[in-house]
C-alpha cells in the first residue's frame, strides 16, 4: 500500500450510515488532505446531488467538496446525453429517484414527463410507490429505454440493511418483463469518470467500498487495488462465500486509516 496516491472511495457504509458518521471516518480524510492523497468519493446512490453530498459530510467534520464526488446519477446523465440526447434535443424522462436525481437529469436539459416519456430513469427512491412502478413499467412496455442508475439490492443506514435501487428494479423489471440498462458500478462508466477528475494513476490506485458485488467488483473491472470494510452491507461468512475477494479487509475505515497511515510512515 505504499505507492498508493489515488483514492476511490464508497460513502454510504463507509464514511457514515444514516445520520452517523463511521468511527475514524474524519480523521481518514483529514490524513489524505494531509497527505496530499488525492481521493474522489464514487458512490450509487443517486438520491443525493454532489453538492448535497457535500454539505453532509462536511456536517459530520469531512472537508470533502462537491467536486470530488461523483455518484450514478451523475454517471447516469453523462451516459444519455452521450447515447441519445445529442440526436435529439426534444428528449424525455420519467423519472423514479430522489429530487437529487431529477435534479441532476432536469438539469441536464431532459424534459421530465411521466406520459410517453422516451426514458425511464430508476434510482433509489424512499417514496417508492405502486403508482411509480405502474407509470414505469407501462412506459418500457410501451418501448421508452430502462436505465437503472445502479443494481444495489439492499442499502446500509443505521436502522439496518434497507432495500436499495436494485430491489426497486427488480419489481420494474417483473412487472414490464424487460432488463435495464445499468450504470452505476461495478460498471466502468462511472469509475472512468471519477478516474479522469482526479487524473488517477491506476497502478497507484485503491477502490474502497462496503459491497463486494459493486464497489470491489468495479475496482476490479477497473483493474486497480481493492479494499473491503466490514462496517456496511457485507460480513466475513459473506466475504467468504464471495467468489470475488478484495486485495485488504478491514473492520472499518478506521484500521484501514491506521494501517495506510503506518505502512506509508514504515515505508518512506
């Protein structure tokens, strides 16, 4: 760990769950500013814009900026704007997603509408309802493009393991008997973007996330480091049931921060 100069880092699970930060979250991202570790948080939830994301973690002592983080939602925009809205500007989309999501696609200047839309865009949503699902599914039905922002089944908070965006598509996908189009990680889109805003050095990079089958999947897909913290969705039976194993497990972000910490001052 080392040569690591290059930070990917997962937020929910991570750094905080719910309205709690995570045991040495802070003093993690006050050694990486420190340090002049340059780091990017890479997370799917969509519900959140960057600048939301932001003031949050900023309330919880994190000095992280709008500008290093980047979520599927963001992700997701870059994707429709590259594939569809430059050959048509008239373009639509009903929406199923936090006012963060709608507010990253209306910017974007998609034409938000739930009749005929031309895309229907799935995030994770709290205020899920029938009516959503309905409006969804008989838009695909009706042939507008699925894209779902991420595939996370369930999401960590501090009343428990919640169900995640992955487990409002799969009642979209049951019900219009077609498959979306993901985005989010363990998909390289994202990852190539966060990528890019920092200028990242793949060699010395090292993704950090509390899910195997997205954040560490997409670290590998990416083809650097690997760290797993068991302070969110997965636990040992689970990581060790896990056909895909990360390069560290940690407990939480704090013994990865004390180990980092300790291995760059015994190897300088």
């Amino acid at each position: 760990m080392k040569d690591i100069q290059y930070l990917f880092i997962d937020i929910d699970g991570v750094l905080y769950k719910g309205r709690y930060p995570i045991k040495g979250a802070k003093e993690f991202i006050d050694y990486l500013i420190e340090e002049d570790i340059k780091f990017i948080c890479v997370t799917n939830n969509s519900s959140k814009t960057a600048e939301n994301y932001s003031k949050k973690l900023k309330s919880m002592d994190m000095k992280i900026e709008k500008n290093q983080i980047i979520n599927s939602g963001v992700a997701t925009v870059e994707y429709i704007k590259d594939k569809y809205l430059a050959r048509n500007e008239n373009l639509s989309a009903y929406v199923v997603g936090g006012e963060g999501l709608i507010e990253i696609v209306k910017n974007s200047g998609i034409k938000i509408q739930d009749k005929n839309p031309d895309i229907v865009v799935v995030g994770w949503d709290v205020n899920y309802t029938y009516e959503k699902m309905k409006k969804a599914s008989l838009a695909i039905r009706k042939g507008a493009i699925y894209i779902g922002t991420n595939p996370d089944i369930t999401y960590p908070s501090d009343e428990g393991i919640l169900p995640g965006c992955g487990s409002i598509l799969a009642s979209i996908t049951t019900a219009s008997e077609v498959e979306p189009i993901i985005i989010g990680k363990p998909k390289p889109l994202i990852m190539e973007m966060a990528a890019k805003r920092i200028s990242a050095n793949k060699k010395k990079s090292l993704m950090i996330g509390d899910r195997i089958d997205t954040d560490i999947l997409a670290g590998k897909n990416f083809g650097i480091q690997t760290a797993l913290v068991l302070s969110g969705v997965y636990n040992n039976s689970e990581l060790l049931d896990s056909s895909i194993k990360p390069d560290y497990v940690f407990e939480d972000i704090m013994e990865l921060y004390v180990n980092l910490k300790e291995y760059r001052k015994v190897h300088k």
